[in-house]
C-alpha cells in the first residue's frame, strides 16, 4: 500500500481539509497547540478542499482555513520550499485574516483570535535548536509581558527537528508529527498509530488507491513541480555560497593588498627618512671641512675644488653654522 505525501500542500488539503476531515483536523490541532489537550471540541472548515486552480503551482489560497467552536480562527499552510519572503508572507495573511472579520463600523470588541499554523520541511529557525514547535506573539521587548488581547499568534512546526523514532513517540503532539514526517514512506499503518482514529482516518484518506485519475495526475505535477523547485533553490543557494565565498575571498586578497601598500609606503618613509639623516649628516661634514680649509688659509676657489663644490654652494656652507 501506497500513502500520498502530507507535506505537500496537495494532499494536506485532501487529507485536513475535505469535507468530513473535521474530526481528524480537531484531533491534529489538539496534538500541535495544545499539546494533546482535547481543548478544542470542533471545527468548521472554511473553503473545504478542492483541486488545485493551476497545474503543478502553489495555490494562491491558504491550505487550510479553520474556525473553531470558540470563534477562534487557525489558519494553516503547509511548506516545503524555504521561498524567499517567508516570514513576512505568514505575517501578512495572519494580520489579513484579524483585520477581515470585521466590516465597516463595527466594534471592534467583535474580533476574534487568530492563529496562523506554519508547517515547514525546511529548518526556518536555527537559532531556536532543535526546538520543534515555536510560538511567537505580541511582546513589550524590555519586560517580556505579552500585549493586552493578543490576538495574533504565529505557530510554527519545523519537521526536520523532528527526529523521534516510532519507538519514542509520547502522545498525540509526537503521533501527529511522525504521521506528516513519515507517511510517505510508510506501507502500512503503524500500530501504534493506528490506535488514534482520527489519525487512522487520515491514513485511509491518504491512501493513493482512493485517488481519482485526475488528482494522481495533479499530485504527480505537483510533486514533479516541488522536486523542480527544490533542485532550482539548491541550485541558487549554492550559487549564492559561491558569490558570498569569492566576495569573502576577494576582501581578504584586498585587505592583504592594502596591508602590503601600506608595508610598502612604510618602507618608503623609513627609506627618505634614513636619506635624509644621511643627507643632513653629508652636509654637516662638509661644513666642517669648508670651515677646517678655511682656517688653513686656503681660498674659496679651492676649497671649492677640494669638496667637489660649486664656488657659489661651498661659500653658502661657510656662511650657515654648524
């Protein structure tokens, strides 16, 4: 038995949001927020799946739109392609869902909660370790006390932190995840897994059996188009690491070039110092030997042969002091 892929945002529609998934999309929110807590009692979907609109393309939609029986919204994407623009993409359909709710006029007492549930199959926090889930909300940044009515909360699930063997699953958080990590490459249900119903149930829903001709095709599209994705970011990242490499690379041989003209320049003013010293201590010397001709009763015309000078410069000697 085959198992579609429920990292795919294809077929995590089919398997979270169809209609009649209620039952499993309760029991999987349960185990991802509340960390098995059976706090949620239903759900309603919102805008149920349905084929995706393009071939082989993400849809423009969310892939999974909830509204809980407490008026709670939660809506849910599931990535696997780290797109440039991420974080601010899950911020922007957070605040888009608070803001809709409401039309013109109304009190804004109405609101209601949103969550919005980020599941990557890339690692989109590394500072955080190997910390699975993350939540992140409105916060004063000196005394870490949340904002009144925070509303807005961002949930993210990272699935390559999540390294638990079947073996080490603890409850309804670990069962769901190992379900999303591991379905595809699973040919029967596990049994341990297969005591959750729910999670059974999406067992069932994610058997490639139960495909129509038409959704094989589109998962294949899809699939094909997210390996083609993979392959191209790859491709981009390293093409990156190599430029940043040679930038690295070329300022360090900048930076050596600049150490060297500077060695050179250096060496340079230590050189015209030296000849200056030199320069000023030839011609203290010939002071000294213009005055010594001088007092021995010789004439300038040959003192001025003697030195090797022009009349004109040894009698400028004779007039400086020593």
């Amino acid at each position: 038995m085959r198992y579609i892929n429920p990292k795919t945002n294809f077929a995590f529609k089919k398997i979270f949001g169809s209609t009649g998934s209620q039952g499993i999309l309760r029991s999987f929110l349960n185990g991802i927020l509340y960390e098995g807590d059976s706090r949620i009692v239903s759900v309603e979907i919102v805008y149920p799946y349905s084929l995706p609109r393009l071939e082989g393309m993400k849809d423009s939609y969310l892939d999974v739109w909830v509204v809980l029986d407490d008026g709670q919204r939660v809506i849910i994407e599931m990535q696997v392609l780290n797109v440039p623009g991420m974080e601010k993409r899950v911020l922007y359909n957070a605040a888009k869902e608070y803001s809709n709710q409401l039309i013109k006029g109304q009190d804004y007492r109405l609101l209601n909660p949103v969550i919005a549930l980020t599941i990557t199959d890339f690692i989109m926090f590394p500072e955080l370790g190997e910390q699975v889930i993350s939540r992140f909300a409105l916060m004063e940044k000196n005394q870490f006390i949340a904002y009144p009515d925070g509303d807005v909360e961002l949930i993210f699930v990272e699935l390559p932190k999540f390294h638990r063997k079947l073996d080490e699953l603890r409850g309804l958080t670990d069962e769901w995840l190992y379900f999303l990590d591991h379905a595809a490459e699973l040919d029967q249900v596990p049994e341990q897994l297969g005591k959750v119903d729910e999670i059974e149930e999406a067992f069932e829903i994610a058997e490639s059996a139960r495909l129509t001709p038409e959704e094989d095709h589109r998962l294949e599209l899809k699939s094909q188009w997210i390996a083609d994705q993979k392959l191209l970011l790859e491709l981009r990242q390293n093409a990156e690491a190599r430029a940043e490499q040679e930038s690295a690379r070329a300022e360090m041989e900048s930076a050596r070039a600049a150490q060297e003209s500077a060695r050179a320049e250096q060496a340079l003013a230590e050189t015209a110092q030296v000849k200056a010293a030199a320069e000023t201590e030839q011609r203290r010397f010939l002071k000294l030997a213009a005055r010594a001709l001088s007092a021995a009763g010789l004439d300038l015309a040959v003192i001025a042969a003697r030195l090797q000078l022009a009349p004109a410069e040894c009698a400028a000697l004779l007039d400086e002091s020593v």
